[in-house]
C-alpha cells in the first residue's frame, strides 16, 4: 500500500471512533436529562407556587360607597374599644380615707372612765353647787380608774371644791377637769388620751364617790361635756 493510502484508512479509523464517542455519550446524557425532568416535575407539583390573587376590581357606587365598605382603621378601632374610666373608685377611696381619718380621731380621745352613766348633767341647779352644775357626774366607786380624755399636760392641785383635782391641757388649749379624786397616779407631766392618771373619790365638796368631769375649751369657761364629747365619737351617757 502506499503512504497516501496508509494516511487515509488512519483518518478513517479515526472518525469511526469519534463517531463511536458521541453516540455513547448521547447514549448515557439523554436518560439522565429525562430523569431530571421528571424530578423538576415532581417537585413543582409537591410545592405550587403561592396564589397570587388578582388585582381588586373597583367596588360599585363610586367614591363614598367604598370608602363605606373599607375597614375600621386600627387607631379608630382602638379609640372605640377603649372602656369607660371606673367612676367609683375615687368616691370609694374617699370614703376610706374619711372612715381611716374618724377611727384616727377616736384614738386620741376617751371616755375619762370606763363605764359610762351620768348622775348629774351640765348646768343643772343644786344645792351642792354655788350656781348651776359646770360639769357632768360619773356615779362610779371609789377607786376607780380615772382616764385622760386627751393627749396634754397634767397637772394636779388641792380644791375646796373639787377636792383632789387633775387638769389635762390638750395641744390646743383645751382642758379637762377631773374632780374629787381618791388619789393621783400623775401629779405633772406629758400624757395620753386614755392613760390613767388617778383614780377616783369623794373628796372636797362631794356627798359621795363620783368623778365630777368639765371641759374648757377655751382654757376658762366650761361648756356642756356630752355634745363635746359626742363630737368625738364618745357618748358618755
């Protein structure tokens, strides 16, 4: 054979193989490009693509009926909403503090004994009295304790009168007289509305144990204890 003749059964054999090559490969990537479709196709149809609806259509009657049938905006849903304040918890806090404020005002004072009953009552005529009566009577027994009405002073002194008297000047002036006693258990000093401060009697111008009681709210003149003592949540009758 000849070179030429060589030269071409090579180029030959060449082509063949080449032609050989891409029917394997199409051989091979045809059925793998199918079998991803086939996936791809699956998946779209496990997973759709989200609904997108379409573009709202203008609603009937123009202007003022859509702006009617647009929803309540938040703000002035809210405003709406809102409940009416509660109109009784300022009155019942007031009462509160009222009923506080009398219970505190009750503290500061007291009966001057603990039982109460009256024998003898403000401004009544007697004679045991060089005028009218200026006090009211306890008819209690000797020995009996006698209690500050007031938050004072105390101070004690001898009376032809009275007897053994103890007076309680409050803070602002006002003061008590506690007549005919047995005893003192505080001749001076501070004291508390309620405290014991001697204990009762019969001495001076007296036919029989009793407190004899007066309130001076001034300091001088005596005035009727029971209105003033009912003014204080106290009733000593």
């Amino acid at each position: 054979m000849v070179p030429s003749s060589r030269a071409a059964a090579r180029a030959e054999r060449r082509a063949r193989a080449r032609s050989a090559t891409r029917t394997a490969v199409l051989a091979v990537a045809l059925p793998s490009v199918a079998a991803l479709g086939v996936f791809a196709a699956a998946v779209a149809s496990a997973h759709p693509p989200p609904h997108r609806p379409p573009s709202a259509a203008p609603l009937p009657g123009g202007p003022d009926r859509q702006a009617a049938a647009r929803p309540e905006l938040p703000d002035r849903a809210d405003r709406t909403s809102r409940q009416p304040a509660d109109l009784t918890a300022e009155p019942a806090a007031r009462r509160t503090g009222e009923e506080e404020q009398a219970a505190a005002s009750a503290r500061r004072f007291s009966l001057p004994v603990a039982r109460p009953g009256l024998s003898a009552v403000f401004g009544e005529p007697g004679a045991h009295w060089s005028a009218r009566h200026t006090g009211i009577d306890f008819p209690v027994s000797s020995g009996t304790p006698v209690l500050a009405v007031t938050d004072g002073a105390v101070g004690t002194q001898w009376h032809p009168a009275y007897g053994r008297l103890a007076t309680v000047t409050a803070p602002d002036g006002t003061r008590t007289l506690y007549g005919h006693l047995r005893a003192y258990r505080i001749l001076r000093g501070p004291v508390r509305a309620g405290e014991v401060i001697g204990w009762s009697g019969s001495t001076g111008n007296s036919t029989g144990p009793h407190l004899h009681f007066e309130v001076r709210p001034d300091g001088e003149t005596p005035v009727d204890p029971v209105p003033w003592l009912l003014e204080r949540g106290l009733d000593p009758r």
